[in-house]
C-alpha cells in the first residue's frame, strides 16, 4: 500500500508542477519579452519533450517503476530550478527551457497509470478505481498549483531570486527534493523479469485472486459474451512466459500471432480520441483563462484579472469538481465506464456549448464564466478517468505497457496543442477558440455512440 500511495502523490505533485506557472505564465513571459502565445508555449511544451523521452526511458526501466521514479525527481528538481533561475538571468528561453526539463518528469504520467493497471499487481475491478485517485489527484493539482501560483504572485518583486514569478518554482523545487528522500527509502518496486514473484501478501497487495484460471483474450472473443457480473473473468491470468517479461519489452499489439480485431481497433482509437480530447480542452482553458480575463476587450469587459485572481478563478472551478470526482470514487464499481464516458463528455459538451453562447451574445459575467469553466472542468476529467481502465479490461494484460504508452501520448498530444490554442485563443477569436473544442467533442461523441455495444466491460 506505501508503494501505491507514492505513486499516487507523485501523480499529484506533476498535476501541481504543471500547473504552478500557469495564472503567472502569461506575466513573466511578457516580462522578459515574450507574447501571450509564447506563455502557452511555455506551459503546453513539457509534454512535448515528455513524449521524445518516453520511448528511450521504457528500454531501461527494467520493467519496473524505480528508475523512472528516480528519473522523473530529478527532472522535476533541475527544471524548477531553470525556470527560477530566468529572472536573474533577464534571459526569456530559460523558462523554456526550465519547463522542457520539467517536461521530462512528466514521462512519469504514464507510469503512473501503467502501474494501477499492471495486472501483475492490479486486479480488473480495482482498475477504474485507482484511475479515478489518479484523477482526484489531477483535480487536485490544478486546483492548488494555479492558486499558489497566484498566492506567491503577491509577494512583489523587491527580490531578485525570490519573487512573485520565482517563488512558486522554488518552492516546488524543495517539495520534489524532500518528497524524494522520502520515496528512496519506501518506494518497492514490482517483481521483475530477474526476480521470483513474491509470496507475501503485503507485497502483491493489489493483487486480486482470480476465482478460475483465465487465458488472454482471444482474437475473435466477443465482448458482449463478457457478462459484467462472471466472477470467472475478475482477473486474466498471464502465461508464465507472458508474465515474466519486461512490460517494456512486449511486442506491440499489431506484432503478435493474434493481432487485434476491428472492435478492438475501433475502441482503442475512440479512447486514444477522448484521451487527447479532455486534455486538449482543459488544457486549452487553464492556458486561456488568464490571457482571456486580463486582457482587455469587449468581451472580458467583468474581468481584468491579475495572474493572483487568475489563478484564483481556475483554483475554484477545479476545487468544485473535486466532491463529484470523490462522488465517482464511490460509483465507479457500480457504473459501467462507457456511461461514465458519456456522462462526462455530456457536461464538457454542455460547458463548451454555454461558453459559445454567451460569448455569441457579448453576456459574458462571472458567474457565467465560471459556470462554463466549472462544467467543462468536472466533465472532461471524468472522461480522463476511464480512458486507459476501460482499453485495459478489452485488451489482454501483457499489452498494458503498450497500451499505456499509446493513452499517454494522446494526452501528451492534446496537453500540448491544447496550451498553445489556450494562449492563442484572443488573438484568433474566442467563438473560433470555443468552436474547434466542440467539434473535437463531437467528433468523439461519434465514434463511442457507434460504438457503444463494443465500449461494454466490466465495472470497477
């Protein structure tokens, strides 16, 4: 259990790193010369570099989760350290390059969602649970790391190296320092291809005991054959050769004897769609929220908001969804995923859709705003719930390393351009801004309504 809880607070701690920076982003860059575009650039291009770093990281993980822990601490620690060090140096592309470095600690992301669905240690039914902590956590990052961000803001500029646009790097900097004196020592790794598999309960214990032994999936097994309620499938049982290798070294579904079929194709592009999808637009909003609300113009006439009450504003929106997002903890063992997925794609699209309105109709005000913010927000995080737990339950379990790379691309994927659109978003129009989000939503809504009998798996 020590091992999970540490994987699960350093998912939260890049959810707050990532977020730190973005209600002052947009400040510091046009401190030191930069435009509203380059402090979406700033924010959204971690994850760029993340995604070059990734496939290079998975050769030497050993299958395990250690080095990429180690890895992603010490990233996180040298680039908060760049991105503080830029003031002093008056030099604009340091913080880019602060956040590039940063941007390599996040390759953890998708270990962290590769280990609450290992099946080594993960059974079927705890799967979108454990996502969901992931996504409280998510919930939780972009809810404090914006409203310290602004918090720290305050602090005024009379210091060189400890200031408004500094402070909060430094400070995370010191947190990702203790936090990894504190993981060396607890953190157990999974049991590797060179090590037996231990016997002990507290070792495997995630682990969920299958009641009958179960064979991977085959190529032509239909997914409305798998009742939700068999006990028979808790949990595949991997050959013993399938089990012994490196996740990182398993051939990608496409290599195998029994390639995937067209159902499986079909779902595993629909959850590559919605994963780039809700991290395109939340990242699109988080960038755009404090452009849009300090700039001034027709439409943000209520606002002019500094980065503090920027930073403010998204912290709220985000701290509102997270009762729901606990609410979904509760439910996610009694609703299936693909109605959670729709439920959520639902309200994003509703948020998105009252945003085009009022913008339409120059009614812009806080409290609508915020409303839009808060539904988009609380929707599209619930769709990143389920994303990976779903494909997981569908796809034989020695894929899960391949299939968790292919999920953290698409958020890689949608992070990145979403920023940079987010950034953007005053400068090409706030109805085309919005526009593009909901076409994107609805080309999503597409593919799973016509998929919706293959989206059927298990709960939990």
């Amino acid at each position: 259990m020590t091992s999970l809880v540490i994987m699960q607070v350093a998912s939260a701690l890049m959810q707050v790193s990532f977020f730190l920076v973005v209600s002052s982003a947009n400040s510091y860059a046009q401190y030191l010369g930069g435009t509203s575009t380059f402090s979406g650039l700033v924010i959204g291009i971690p994850t760029a570099f993340s995604g070059m770093v990734l496939l290079p990281l998975m050769k030497y993980d050993q299958g395990g989760y250690r080095r990429p822990l180690n890895f992603a601490c010490a990233t996180a620690i040298l680039g908060n350290v760049l991105y503080s060090l830029a003031y002093r140096a008056g030099f604009l592309y340091l913080i880019l390059l602060g956040r590039i470095v940063s941007g390599f600690s996040f390759t953890f992301f998708m270990y962290s969602k590769r280990y609450c669905s290992d099946p080594r240690i993960v059974g079927v039914r705890r799967r979108t649970t454990l996502a969901g902590w992931l996504v409280l956590g998510q919930g939780f990052g972009f809810s404090i790391g914006p409203f310290l961000g602004g918090l720290l803001y305050k602090i005024g500029f009379a210091n060189t190296i400890f200031n408004g646009y500094t402070s909060p790097t430094w400070i995370m900097a010191a947190v990702w320092a203790v936090f990894w004196a504190i993981a060396s020592r607890l953190f157990e790794d999974v049991p590797t291809a060179s090590q037996p598999a231990p016997s002990s309960e507290d070792s495997m214990e995630l682990r969920e005991l299958p009641s009958r032994a179960n064979s991977t999936l085959a190529k032509d097994t239909k997914l409305d054959d798998l009742k939700p309620d068999e006990e028979a499938i808790e949990t595949p049982v991997l050959s013993d050769t399938a089990s012994s290798q490196s996740p990182s070294r398993l051939r990608l579904p496409w290599q195998r004897r029994l390639p995937m079929n067209a159902a499986q194709l079909g779902v595993t592009a629909t959850m590559c769609w919605f994963a780039m999808t809700s991290f395109f637009i939340l990242g699109a909003w988080e960038a755009n929220i404090p452009v849009f609300t300090g700039t001034p113009s027709p439409l943000s006439g209520p606002f002019h908001y500094s980065p503090f009450a920027a930073g403010n504003f998204i912290a709220v929106g985000g701290a509102a969804t997270i009762p729901f997002l606990l609410l979904n903890l509760l439910a996610a063992r009694r609703v299936q995923d693909r109605h959670t997925l729709a439920v959520g794609t639902a309200l994003g699209a509703a948020g998105l859709v009252v945003a085009l309105a009022v913008l339409a109709a120059r009614r812009v005000t806080v409290a609508s705003f915020f409303v839009c913010w808060f539904l988009v927000a609380l929707g599209f995080n619930l769709t990143s719930t389920v994303t990976l737990s779903l494909l997981s339950k569908q796809l034989p379990g020695e894929w899960n390393a391949n299939i968790s790379l292919v999920i953290q691309y698409s958020n890689y994927t949608g992070r990145v351009c979403g920023a940079v659109w987010g950034g953007a978003g005053v400068k090409v129009g706030m109805l085309n801004y919005v526009g593009l989000q909901i076409g994107i939503v609805g080309i999503g809504a597409l593919m799973f309504s016509t998929l919706w009998k293959q989206l059927k798996a298990k709960k939990g």
